[in-house]
C-alpha cells in the first residue's frame, strides 16, 4: 500500500524506524534520512533520488549543486537522479524531457526496513503505470535504497502492459572528489566507448582516464567494477544487470549553460553512471522484470 501523504511526520508515524529512518523536510520538499553505523544518506520523495551519501568515515561520497530545489518542476542537479524509460534525449526527439519523465515525479515509499546490516527504504513510482505521452507503456517502477556497509541501489522494471517495450535508464550518480584535476577513473582502459562530442565516434583509450576538458563517453561492454581516485580516496561503482556505464564532466562552458553547477562546481565532480545506454537497451515482454543495480562504496586512497 503506497502512503497517500508526504507529511514528514505521517511518514515518520508509519514508515519511520527509530534512531534509524526519518522523514523531514529539506531543499523545499519531503526526504528520508537513513543512518547504519557511521553512514548516513538522504533521499527525496520527489524522484527517488539519493541527494547525500555520507561513507562510514569517508565523508561525502556524492556531489550537489549548491542550487538544489524540489518542487521546481526540474530535476535537481547531483546526487543519483534516475533516469528512465530513455536516458539522454527521447528516441522520437521533440520536447520531450532528456533523461525520461520519472525524476521530477513523487514517488512513495512501500516499505523500509533495519537491521545489523543495513537500513533500507523502497519507494515506487505510480507515474511509471500511467502512461505518458512519450512512453504509451505501464510498468511497475521501484527503486530500494540499502545502506550498509556500500549505498546499493536496486532499480526494477515489471511490464504491467500488454505489449513488448524497450527500456533505456541510468542511475546518473555525480560524485564528490577534491580537485578533478587530481583524478584517475581506472577500470575503463581499453573499453569501447561512444564519444558524444565526436558524433557518437566509437573509441578505446589506454591506461587510466584523467579529465582536462568536458566529456561525455558511453562506455559499451563492461561488466568490471570501475574506481574514481584521487589523493584522498577511492570510490567503487560496482554495475549489474547492465553493460555500460557513462563518464560525464559539463567543464567550464557547459557548466556556464547548465546554470545549476555553482562557482568552480565541475573542479568538484564526476558523473559515473551505472546505465543501460547506448546499444545496451533491455526489452521486457508483458509480465518480465528487470533490476539495474549499483553498488557505492568509500576507501582510503591507501
Ligand atoms: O549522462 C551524461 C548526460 O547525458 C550529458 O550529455 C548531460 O546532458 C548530462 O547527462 C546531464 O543531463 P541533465 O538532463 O541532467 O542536465
């Protein structure tokens, strides 16, 4: 049964968990704050979207604009939008949103849950089973949030239609590091990727890929984990139910378009983005699932 309010307190009174989830305001709209141990993450209602995850000792894992607002009617920059049915610019074109519809939408928690493990949250979106002009489908959308040891994102898709559809999606995590300058993404050596500022050229490049410009690749046919280092840390994005993962930095010109980055914002991110992209697309006949999955975890550098 989805809840029929978004009162942080009437949220509190049926899904919190004491000491462990509670529901509040924040960024002009209604979050979750989950804590296990020394992690700590904060999701919006609004998109299902993780907007903070703080790793057991290892601070601030993801990055968000310092103009973030719900209830804009825009997707707020940073954290993990979701990103579905289509990621990047609607298949047919026209003025559909980039990205699919569901990040500016409510989503309503179904159920949470605690343990010695781990302090988990599952939200569902209705908007997902009621068609959309761009999407003539219905599906069953739902994101579990699991915080433990690693922040575990399980997004699953039911066709609850009567007909065949495709599915594109990303989870579009922006990452927090202390200088772009100062980072090497390992794990992608020598992986195919679609260069979206070259045409969609097809490329590979050896060893570890540092960033000095805007970019914006569709790495195809990975199935390892992939790993942001900088000098204080390392982050891990374990990737499952897909095959590629997408490396995006707006740098200084994109960042001046886009408006929502703040002062110096693209020094202090990276997007890796567990995706099903490019030539990765799932179809799911009427009654099958499908579950893109990441898994976020925090080291020290050494
Ligand atoms: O994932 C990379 C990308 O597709 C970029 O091309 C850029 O558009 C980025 O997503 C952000 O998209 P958004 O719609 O959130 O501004």
């Amino acid at each position: 049964m989805e809840s029929l309010t978004n009162e942080p307190a009437a949220l509190g009174q049926r899904y919190g968990i004491a000491r462990r989830l509670t529901f509040a305001e924040m960024h002009g709209g209604t979050v979750a704050e989950l804590s296990h141990d020394g992690a700590r993450a904060i999701v919006a209602l609004q998109g299902a979207q993780v907007l903070s995850y703080e790793a057991d000792g290892h601070g601030e894992v993801l990055w968000l604009s310092p103009q973030a607002r719900l209830g804009t009617g825009k997707a707020v920059r940073g954290g993990i939008p979701v990103c579905w049915p289509w990621f990047g610019p609607h298949p047919q074109g026209g003025s559909h949103p980039a990205h699919g519809f569901v990040r500016t939408q409510r989503w309503w928690p179904v159920s949470t849950a605690t343990s010695t493990d781990s302090t988990r949250i599952k939200l569902a979106c209705p908007a997902a089973g009621e068609g959309h002009s761009a999407w003539p489908h219905s599906a069953r959308l739902e994101l579990e949030i699991v915080l433990g040891q690693c922040l575990t994102l399980f997004l699953t898709t039911r066709n609850t239609g009567t007909s065949e559809f495709a599915l594109t999606q990303a989870l579009h995590s922006y990452f927090r590091v202390d200088d772009i300058a100062d980072v090497d993404v390992l794990g992608l050596e020598d992986v195919h990727f679609i260069d979206q500022l070259d045409s969609g050229a097809l490329k590979t490049e050896g060893g570890a890929v540092r960033i000095a410009g805007e970019i914006d690749r569709v790495y195809q046919g990975l199935t390892e984990t992939v790993t942001i280092a900088d000098a204080r840390r390392r982050i891990a994005i374990q990737s499952r139910g897909c095959t590629s993962v997408v490396l995006w930095n707006p740098w200084i010109d994109k960042s001046a378009r886009l408006g929502d980055m703040g002062e110096d914002g693209y020094r202090r991110m990276l997007c890796l983005e567990t995706a099903n992209a490019g030539a990765d697309v799932i179809t799911l006949a009427p009654g099958e699932s499908h579950t893109l999955t990441a898994i976020i975890s925090a080291t020290s550098a050494r």
